[in-house]
C-alpha cells in the first residue's frame, strides 16, 4: 500500500510539473488554447464527478451552473465594473447559490424525477437569459467582456501563455479541493447515503442537508470555471448551455470513470483534443460528437468504470461504487 502511495504521489507531481513546463515546449498559440478549454472542462468534469458519481445525484443540470458562472462573471465584469478576478469568484457563488434553489425540489426526489428537474432548470437558465436580451445580449450573447489582468502584464499579447498558466493553477486548485471534500468525513457520508440510504439515515445522516451540501460544492467549482471561460473568451454565448456540451462534458465523466476525480480530468484533455481534431477534418465537423458518444459506449461495455478502473490504485474511495 505505501508503495501504491508513493507511486501515486510521485506520479502525480510528474504530471503536474510536465504541466508546467508545457507552454516552454509548446509554442503554438492554438495549442495552448486548445489545452486551456481542456483544463476548464476538466474542472467541470471533475465538480460534476462529485455530485454524479460519489454522492449518486443524477445531476443534469450541471451545465447550467457552468453557464451560469459565465453570465454572473461576465455581467459583473461588465455591467458592473468589477474587477474580472473578483468576478469570476461571484461566477462561483452565483451557481452555488443557484445549486442550493434546485437543492429544495431535489433533496426530496429520486432517479429519473432528478433528471427530469435539474434538466428542467438547465432549460429555464437558457430562456431566461435568451429573454433577458437587454442584459445579457440573448441570442447575440454578449461580447468584449473585460479580461483580467496583472501590473506590467498583459494577457492579452503573451500567446495565452499567461492564460495558460491561470487556467492550469485553476485546475490544481479545484482538484486538491474536490480531494479535500471527498477524503473528508463529509465525503464518507455523501458515499454511505449512495451506498445504502437506509444504512446512511439509521447512522443519523440528514440526507437533505448533504445533498444540499454536495450540490452546492459541485456547482461553485462549475460556476469557477465558467467565469474563468468567458473571462478568458471575453464572450458570453447561450451556446454554454447547448446539448453538445452537457453530452461532452457527461462523456468526458463516464469515460474517464465516475468517483476517480482524476478519470474526468484526464477524458476532458483526451476529448477536448480529439474533438477538436475532428472537426478539422473535412465531413467530421458535426459528427464529430456521435463519433464521442460511440467512444462513450465501448468504454462503458468494456470498462463499465471508465479508464480510472485501469489504475486500481488511484483512488481508494472509487471500489465498489455504482455504475452510472
């Protein structure tokens, strides 16, 4: 066990210092880009990861806390003039503020009525901000939102190294929280009510309040991303809320394997390459996300826990879960 540990951890810090050390080697400005949106779904696959797969909530709403991230942040950077890197941490309160008025009809649902809700309230984020059009732009989405910035540097003339970075260290930061939560006692109950309600209540945990809990986290490192996303973009777009993407970012969960944290994150680097790989390829470009969702169901009939369960060892918490 100690030297599955120290594997792990030293496994760990090679990927994050060749993390680093990326934008020193890779000096195409198209790249990096495409490793920034990766590094950003990697955060929203990993917070959806957390209510989906540990706490057992089929959360398809999730996507709209991502968006929401997006127009809180991009209307307080704008609208209001508030500083973009204060406002992308109001992105984060704003979704989780929305996550705990889904929580009231969810906590007290199960299965497919779960499904059914939060999707729901995915639909009514997209028309409400569609009918908003005065303020958040509608159809036409909003544009030329302030980025951020730092004293002598500009972001916005470095080839997104610097974006690169803030983007990487967001993704670092999410995930040593995500692993915080989930090692905690909170984690363990969250895992005991997914395991076996019953079990869970009779030992005196309030299935409400950590569902409520749970709900909340997830989506205020969904809102995070999505106000680092417009920030980085400078575009707010309805297009955060389309179809395409709940099923990428779902893919880029079940692919990687549910409870593993780590399993999203590396799907959403795997798919965001190869989704965008496809779509320069000509006749691909629009079916590049069924041929996705085909990669989904062979990894799911042959590794039903995804590409984490290739690595036993890299989440003790991740055995015996349920399939999704």
């Amino acid at each position: 066990m100690a030297v599955f540990s120290n594997a792990r951890a030293w496994m760990i810090a090679a990927l994050i210092a060749a993390g680093l050390l990326v934008p020193f080697f890779v000096q195409d400005t198209y790249i990096r880009h495409l490793f920034i949106i990766a590094f950003i779904y990697g955060v929203v696959a990993a917070s959806w990861d957390l209510s989906l797969g540990y706490a057992g909530i089929f959360n398809f709403g999730h996507i709209a806390f991502f968006g929401i991230g997006v127009y809180a942040t991009g209307l307080s950077a704008k609208l209001l003039g508030m500083d973009p890197w204060f406002a992308m941490l109001v992105g984060g309160v704003a979704a989780g503020a929305a996550a705990a008025l889904v929580a009231l009809p969810v906590v007290r649902l199960q299965g497919v009525y779960v499904v059914l809700v939060t999707f729901a309230f995915s639909q009514l984020v997209l028309q409400l901000v569609i009918s908003q059009s005065a303020i958040t732009g509608g159809t036409q989405g909003m544009v030329r939102v302030p980025t951020i910035g730092l004293p002598g540097y500009n972001f916005l003339r470095d080839y997104k190294f610097g974006y690169y970075y803030v983007a990487f260290a967001l993704l670092i930061v999410s995930t040593l929280c995500l692993r915080l939560i989930v090692r905690s006692d909170f984690g363990l109950s969250i895992r005991a009510l997914r395991d076996n309600e019953d079990y869970g209540v009779s030992r005196g945990i309030s299935i409400g309040l950590q569902r409520l809990k749970v709900l909340v986290a997830s989506a205020f490192f969904a809102g995070l991303a999505g106000g680092f996303y417009v920030i980085y973009l400078r575009v707010a777009s309805p297009e955060v809320f389309d179809f395409s993407v709940v099923s990428l970012v779902l893919s880029m969960v079940l692919i990687g394997g549910t409870a593993s944290i780590y399993g999203p994150i590396f799907a959403a680097l795997a798919l965001t390459f190869a989704s965008e790989g496809l779509a320069n390829v000509e006749g691909l470009a629009e079916g590049r996300f069924i041929l996705v969702a085909v990669a989904m169901v062979i990894v799911l009939l042959f590794l039903p826990k995804g590409l984490a369960s290739l690595l036993p060892a890299i989440d003790r918490f991740s055995r015996n879960r349920p399939q999704t």
